[in-house]
C-alpha cells in the first residue's frame, strides 16, 4: 500500500515503511503525498538554473555600460567647456535608459531561475564593479588608487567563491509552505515595518547636509529594503503561471520605477561617497538574512554556514576597502569631537602649537602666556596661547611654521579628520602660496597672508569634525580665529553669513565678497560672491 489509512498526509513529507504481514522487515517504500497547489502557482521552475550566473554576468555588462557611457560623455562635455547639443543629450540619455531597463530584465529573468538571490545579486554587483573599473581606468574617467583596485579584485575573488560555497539552486519549491512559515511571516513584518521607518527617516532628516550620518543611513536603508523585497519579488516569478504571474510582474514594473526613481535621487541628496557603499552592502546583507529565513537557504549550502558567512563578510570589507572615503572610525570621531578632554589628544596639542607659532607671526605684538604659569587646559578656556619656541633666524621660524602645518595635515589625514580631496581643494585654494610667502631683507613678507590666512580658518570651520567640535569647545574656536585681524575676522564672518544664507535658500545682500572656502559636503559649496 502506498499509504496509511488515517493518517492525512497534507503538505508535508513522509518515509513511510511498509512491512508483512508476518511480522519480516521485506521492503522500504519511499512515498510523497501532498496536496496540489492552488491555480497559478507551481513548484517546479520555468527557468532552467542554470542561467542565472550567467545572465547575472550580462547584467553587469549592461549596467557597467550605461553608467560608463553617462559619466565619459560628462567629462567629454567638461573638458570641451560647453554642454552636448540637444539631441546628442537626448540620445545619450536615451541609450543609458535603455541600457538600464534591459538590465533590469535580464537580472529579474536571473532571479527568477531559482538561483539564491544573495548569490545571483553579488555576481552581478561584482561584475559591475570590475567591469567599472576597467573602463573608467581605460577611458581616463576615474583614477583608481592602490586600495580600490585591491578592493575590487578581492570582491571579485570572494564572489567566486560565494558561488561554490552558497546554496545550491532551488528544486521543487512550494510558495505557500515557506512563505507562511513563522519565521518568513515574522521577517515579512520586520522588513515592512524598516521600511516605513527608513521613510520616516528619510523625510525627517531632509533638510540635513548631505554628509549627516543619519540621512545617509536613512537613505542607504530605504532603497536597500525595497532592493531586496523587489529581488526577492523576482524570484517568485520562475514559480508563477497565467494571471498569478502578470499581475505579480505588473506590480513589481510599478514598485521597480519607484525604486528606480528614488535610487537616482538618494547620490545626489546624500553624500555619494558614503551613501553608495551603505546601500550596497545593506542590500547584500538583507539578501542573504531573507535567503535564510524565507527561502531556507542553509538547507542547501555546499559547505559549511560559518563558511557562507565568512565570504559574505570579505565581501563587505573589500567594498568597505575599496570606498577610500568611507572611514567608520573618523565618522565615530566626527561625532565623538569634543566629548573627550582637547588636552589628551595629540591632533589638538598639534593644532595648538601650529596656532601659537602662526599667532607669533600674525600678531606679534599679542602676548602669550608664559609657559611656566599656563598648562594645556589654560590654553582652551584662557584668553593667550603658550609662547612657542622659536629659532633666532626668520628661516628657521618660516620652516617651523610650516612645519607646525603639515603636522597638522599629516595627523588629520591619518585619524580621518581631513580627506585628500579637501586637502587638495585647499591647496588649489591657497594658490600653491604658503602661508607665509617670502624672506625679504631678513624679515618675513606677510602682504600675501590676509587670503590665505582667512581661507585656512574657513577651511578648517567647514570640515565636519571641527564643526562638531568648536560646537562643544567654542573657546577652541576662538583660539584658532585669534590669528586672524580684525579686518580679516571681519571678511570670515561676511562669508560664513553668506554660507548661511545660501543654505537657507536667500542670498547675501552684502556684496563683494570673494572668499572662497573649501567643504567637505557636497551641497554646501563654500564660494560666494
């Protein structure tokens, strides 16, 4: 008999053994009983698995292309000092769209195939990445450093090995039994609900800088929730028929505009540095979380899970790697500036001897406080700096100064207080003039220190870590401005109020202000006139 009678046998699997009636063990009888499916529903795939790698592959292709094609006519259009005509725009616009929807696709026919989506999704990213790489390096679009080239090749590595170590495709699959598990159903609710959360973020933060930490992973949370349920949508439809199947896919054209729409919006909102590496590695871990809960993914790993997990986690250290701008720890700095004591870090007993030596020169009829009756604390809260010590010969105390300053720079650079690229705007600012220009007779020439005096003050008040800083240790700020004149104090106040009112929206009524001070955020640029 191939079954028990009395026992229901409903959407579940048995091995049932079947013996004589003597009592003998003569035969084992392997039998499934399950209840058919519901209409439009089917638990064998339309696809065959064995196309999801490589269409994955060809999605890298496509989205590697448009974004390549995008940004090398831009930098064509700058380099030639005048925008594309009309209908060239339009038919690079055009072409980078179609690009784009064809990809979308063909990596929706991929997760369809029952391949796992963290798999299918890392192989695409991964070629996407690489395939950036050769052709922004190939087209002069992009310099590569040393960290993103390593980045990128260890995140290719890894991805190929994540195809033998995840879970292998899926075989019969019943919709139903996995999705009305508890655990789907309670991680369902979860991304749901992080999901209205992230909006509520989003909205909240809107009108933040884009370099605010919050926004950002407000941002990179939203757009990597709704990647991951419409991918995860997709892998529904290799298992859909007939009208099941079109109005999934109707509705999941809808939600892909929307995701798409959001997803060009959040770079541009968002510092892209930090946002775009966020986002990804979100949107991979939120792939793999629900590969394990909803799709049971464990249960068909070729190897072990610790080993499954340790290649996802190299995967986000080499797109962690490969974002020379993103730093956690100088963004727990940033943060953390001014929670600790100033006189226990060597960066501010640095920056106080820069400003002491630069104060000497600038101001050198100022008293300092003798260095036998002051301590570091003084120095914040008191109203004079130490007295530096000096060499006797003006070329010893121009090298001093200098020295003094790029000590600054070195150690701010290390500890991620300051970025490269800041500090090249800076120096592009200044001119390639040092602080203090020249010896003449003897005596130091200050004539060209007023620009490049206020520039410095108003390069250092735009980073984001002295912003936070000065914001609990305004005596600091008054430190650093006490190297400045009253006429020059005067024009840096003018520039800030100017600042201010452009992030509000106006404009400054005051005229003639040509000072033009560097900022780490993209939607504040610091130049008025």
């Amino acid at each position: 008999p191939e079954y028990i009678e009395g026992l229901p046998l409903v959407n579940s699997r048995f091995n049932l053994v079947h013996t004589s009636n003597i009592g003998w063990l003569r035969m084992v009888k392997t039998t499934t009983t399950e209840l058919p499916l519901p209409d439009g529903l089917d638990d064998d795939p339309a696809l065959p698995s064995a196309m999801g790698i490589p269409l994955a592959i060809l999605t890298g292709f496509f989205y590697a292309g448009a974004a390549n094609l995008a940004s090398y006519m831009a930098a064509e259009a700058e380099k030639a000092g005048a925008p594309h005509p009309p209908r060239k725009a339009l038919a690079i616009d055009l072409g980078c769209f179609v690009a784009y929807v064809v990809g979308g696709l063909v990596i929706t026919t991929a997760y369809a195939s029952g391949n796992p989506v963290p798999v299918v999704n890392a192989v695409m990213v991964a070629t996407t990445l690489l395939l950036n790489m050769v052709m922004q390096v190939g087209l002069g679009i992009v310099y590569y450093s040393k960290d993103m080239r390593v980045g990128t090749f260890i995140f290719v590595v890894t991805v190929y090995q994540l195809a033998h170590l995840g879970p292998q495709p899926r075989g019969e699959t019943n919709l139903i039994q996995l999705f009305t598990a508890p655990m789907a159903v309670g991680w369902m609710i979860t991304m749901v609900s992080l999901t209205v959360a992230a909006a509520v973020a989003v909205y909240s933060t809107r009108k933040t800088p884009p370099s605010n930490v919050a926004k950002v992973v407000a941002w990179s949370l939203l757009i990597g929730l709704l990647g991951s349920i419409t991918d995860n949508a997709a892998s529904t439809f290799g298992l859909l028929r007939g009208f099941t199947l079109a109005f999934c896919m109707f509705s999941y054209g809808i939600v892909s505009l929307c995701v798409l729409a959001l997803s060009s919006k959040a770079p541009a909102l968002c510092d892209a540095a930090l946002y775009v590496p966020m986002q990804l590695c979100m949107q991979m871990v939120l792939n793999m979380i629900t590969g394990f809960l909803v799709w049971k993914d464990d249960e068909r790993l070729q190897a072990s899970t610790g080993s499954y997990l340790a290649a996802f986690i190299v995967c986000l250290f080499s797109v962690y790697i490969s974002s020379t701008d993103l730093d956690v720890m100088a963004s727990g700095r940033v943060r953390a500036a001014g929670s600790r004591s100033p006189e226990k870090s060597q960066f501010h007993r640095e920056m106080l001897e820069f400003i002491s030596i630069w104060r000497y020169f600038s101001k050198p009829d100022m008293p300092f406080r003798p260095p036998a009756n002051s301590s570091s604390s003084t120095i914040l809260r008191g109203s004079q700096l130490l007295a530096p010590n000096l060499p006797a010969s003006p070329e010893g105390q121009a090298k001093a100064l200098e020295a003094a300053f790029r000590k600054v720079l070195g150690t701010g650079l290390r500890r991620g207080i300051f970025t490269q690229a800041s500090v090249a705007t800076l120096a592009s600012e200044l001119g390639g003039k040092a602080i203090l220009t020249d010896i003449d007779g003897g005596e130091l020439a200050l004539t060209d220190t007023v620009p490049g005096a206020v520039k410095i003050v108003g390069w250092l008040e735009s980073t984001p870590y002295f912003e936070s800083f000065f914001e609990r240790n305004p005596d600091f700020r008054d430190t650093v401005r006490s190297v400045l004149t009253s006429e020059q104090l005067a024009e840096l106040e003018a520039a800030c109020n100017a600042v201010a009112n452009r992030e509000r929206g106006t404009t400054d009524a005051a005229e003639g202000v040509e000072l033009k001070l560097t900022s780490e955020r993209a939607d504040v640029p610091l130049a008025t006139s």
